[in-house]
C-alpha cells in the first residue's frame, strides 16, 4: 500500500511491543489501521544467540497475548516460567528472604521470561496478516480537527501525511506525540542505569528469578532463561546499578563481568560465563497529568515509565492495551472514534492501575536508598513482617499475577 497521504480508523505511532499489540488489537476488532514507527532491526530468523532484553511477562499480559493469537505462536523452548522467586533485603548473603511462590498462589506460573526480539518479531509476523498498514517513518508534527467529523493529521518526516479519526501514541518515554498533545510529563531520574546481560550457569535455577537489594547495590535480578541441560543454567541479569557502578559493570570484559555477578549474587548459580554482551539503560520515572488529549490515547511508555524493579513496565503498558480494546469493544454505535466521552472510559480504568504501580516500585526503590540509621532498622523489620506474612505474600502473588 502506498501510506502517502492516506487515511485510517487508527493510526498507532511506534512500532516497539506495546504499539504492536495495540494496532494488532485494534486490526482484529476490524479497524482500519495504520502503524508508523522506525521499523526495529529485528532479524528474520531466529538467532542462535539469545536477547540480552528480556521481560518478566504476567499471567495477565499472557492472557492479553493469547487472545491476540500471538503467545502460542512464539516457540516454547524460547520462553522460561518463573515459579519461584526469591528476593533478598538485602546485599548480603544471609539477608533476609521473601519467598513468592506459584503454588501457594494457585497459578499457573509467576511470570514467563521472553526475549525482547522474539516478543517484538511474532507480533510484526501476525500484524502481516491483519492487513495493517505498516509504515516507516517518524511522526513530527501534529494538526487536531476535533470537531464530530474532524481528524488527526500526523506529518512524518518524509513529508508524508496521515489522517485517523483517533491516535494512539506508543512510542515510548520521550513520546513526540506527547509533547505535541501539549502534555508535560514529570521526569525524575533514578540516578541508575538497568543494566542487562545474559549467562551460562553451572548450577541450575530451578525455574527461579532471584533478586537482591542494597544501597550500594542497587537492584540485582537473576531471572531464568531456559537451559541446554537440567544439570546446568542460564540466566538473564537485570542490574538496576547505581550510575558510577553502571559505568564499572559495562567496562569489565565479559570474564570480569561474569565474576562480578557470580560474587554479587554469592555463586548462588555457581560459576558464571557471559554469553551476551551488557546493554544498559538510563531508568526513569515518568508521570503524565493525562493519559488522553483531542483524538489522541497515550499507552505505554509514552504513558508511564517506572522503576524496573518489579519487571511491571511492560505487562503496565500490555494492561493499557487490553482496556483501550474493552473500550472499543463497548462503543455504543453512535459514538465516533476520536469521542472524548469514550477515552475518558479509558483514562479512569488506567490511572489508578498505573499510578498504584508506580508508587509501589518508587517506594521500595525509596527504601532501598541512602535512609537515616534509624529508618534503615525499620525497613528491615518491614521486610522481615512482609517475608514472615502469608496475607502479605498471597497480596503480593496477586499483584503480579495481573
Ligand atoms: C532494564 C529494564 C528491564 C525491564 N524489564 C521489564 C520486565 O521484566 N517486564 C516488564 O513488563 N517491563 C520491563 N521493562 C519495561 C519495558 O522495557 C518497557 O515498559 C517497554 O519496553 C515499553 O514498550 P513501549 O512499546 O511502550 O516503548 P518502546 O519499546 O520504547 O517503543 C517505542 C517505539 O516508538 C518509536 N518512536 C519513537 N519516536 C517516534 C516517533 N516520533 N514516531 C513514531 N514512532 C516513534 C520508537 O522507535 C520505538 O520503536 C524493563 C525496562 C528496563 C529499562
């Protein structure tokens, strides 16, 4: 199809996870739907090497997947289940430990480890086949007619134009389409860098994420990846690294790497061998005072980004999805698409949610910080309540199984 000045339904701006489910979503309601982003590199065929990206996905965001025909369709062999996790307060080796658990919940698993790229690459294959206009371009500029029978019009930096009568913006935490929706987002800076590597292991994981927290530390996760043999591991690191320890990590060869994690993480699977080279990103929290403008939704990053700690960013923004599509599903017939009465719906299922996630990753990124002696006491005893509390435990399962 040629995109050059052509018209949509929906028009969804970035092509990372979250805008990919939404213009599949959007598509098999039977919308007519562009997709413009920079189209990812992300190759053909499956490498032999694994993502060094990887995501803790929920039982909701699986529930989400399923029902866009795209979960089954990603190889199995590819995917990890957590069934345990095991977080410790704090650096040392017999710091105490919270203990979560798929069984004591009743659900299938915690959560599924799954590789940015397949992720990304199985929802592009199904866009293929859901008659999607997929489009390579960036939006620039934006024009709003929202009177009844008006329209976006998004200029992209070909010069080219699109029209739809609603937009959705996913293209993540420095969203142009935010800021030409005129919505100021709050940004603080964690003063750490996610940073994100993958290892052989000599002892197994047990299909266990573990994960450490210290002031020093910052916040260190082991998450599974699914391994060549039962005897041995791999696993997939997640360091949420104060800024100047960032930096040391991301300098040391992979073998220097691979002994620094091992120590970190007290050999708890054994000797370590880096198979991927550290990636890192810069964490943010980002709040925005609206999740909708005139003809316009905000999903995902572009509608929030919060600390990694939790592994939620994602299943956050696949929740944004699942909502946006139970709106559209709901329209009553008179309703047009860019209808601010109908994304209002939107906004009030999603702010909570969002800002109830956000508080809780800021607040244990919070304790985990530099504290006065006296609060540092508290934190601990907190923690060993909440690891003691079966109540606390069966809360916290809950909260992640969403
Ligand atoms: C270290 C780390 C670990 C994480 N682990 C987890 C986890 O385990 N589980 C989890 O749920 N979440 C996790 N997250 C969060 C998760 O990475 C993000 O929430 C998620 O990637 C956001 O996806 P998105 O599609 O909204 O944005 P992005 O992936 O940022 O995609 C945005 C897209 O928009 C495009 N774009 C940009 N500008 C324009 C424009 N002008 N026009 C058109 N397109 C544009 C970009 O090219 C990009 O393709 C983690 C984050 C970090 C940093």
């Amino acid at each position: 199809m040629n995109a050059r000045d052509a018209s949509f339904d929906v028009v969804v701006a970035g092509r990372g996870a979250v805008g990919a489910a939404t213009a599949l979503g959007l598509a098999q309601v039977g919308l007519r739907v562009g997709w413009v982003g920079p189209a990812a590199p992300v190759p053909a065929t499956e490498p032999q090497g694994w993502d060094s990206r990887v995501f803790a996905l929920s039982p909701g965001t699986r529930e989400l997947l399923r029902s866009l025909r795209v979960w089954d369709a990603m190889p199995a062999a590819r995917i990890a289940p957590v069934y345990d996790m095991r977080v410790y307060g704090g650096p040392q080796a017999d710091a105490p430990e919270l203990h979560l658990d798929a069984y004591s919940g009743r659900i299938e698993a915690l959560a599924w480890i799954v590789e940015h790229r397949m992720l990304v690459r199985t929802l592009d294959a199904a866009i293929g086949f859901a008659g999607v206009a997929s489009i390579d371009d960036a939006v620039t500029a934006m024009r709003v007619d929202d009177g009844p029978l008006g329209a976006a019009t998004l200029e992209l930096a070909s010069g080219r134009t699109l029209a739809a009568k609603l937009v959705v913006a996913a293209d993540g935490a420095d969203s142009t389409l935010r800021t030409l929706a005129g919505i100021a987002p709050q940004v603080r800076a964690y003063g750490q860098r996610g940073v994100v590597a993958n290892f052989d292991t000599t002892l197994p994981h047990g299909d266990t994420a573990f994960q450490w927290f210290g002031e020093d530390l910052g916040v260190l996760a082991l998450l599974p990846l699914p391994a060549a043999s039962p005897e041995r591991g791999r696993a997939s690191m997640v360091w949420s690294a104060p800024d100047a320890l960032a930096e040391t990590l991301l300098s040391l060869s992979p073998e220097a790497l691979a002994e620094r994690v091992a120590e970190a993480t007290h050999h708890t699977l054994g000797a370590l061998t880096t198979i991927t080279p550290a990636q890192s990103f810069a964490l943010r929290l980002i709040r925005v005072p609206r999740l909708i403008a005139p003809r316009m939704v905000l999903v995902g990053d572009a509608a929030h980004a919060m600390h990694p700690l939790a592994g939620q960013g994602m299943n956050v923004g696949f929740g944004d999805v699942a909502v946006l599509l139970d709106v559209l599903r709901g329209r009553e017939p008179y309703r047009e698409l860019g209808d601010p009465l109908l994304w209002r719906r939107y906004e009030r299922a999603r702010r909570e949610a969002v800002s109830l996630m956000q508080d809780a990753t800021d607040g244990i990124k919070r304790a985990f910080g530099p504290l006065p002696a006296p609060l540092v006491g508290l934190r601990d005893l907190g923690w060993r309540a909440v690891a003691r509390s079966d109540w606390m435990r069966r809360r916290m399962i809950a909260q992640a199984a969403r």
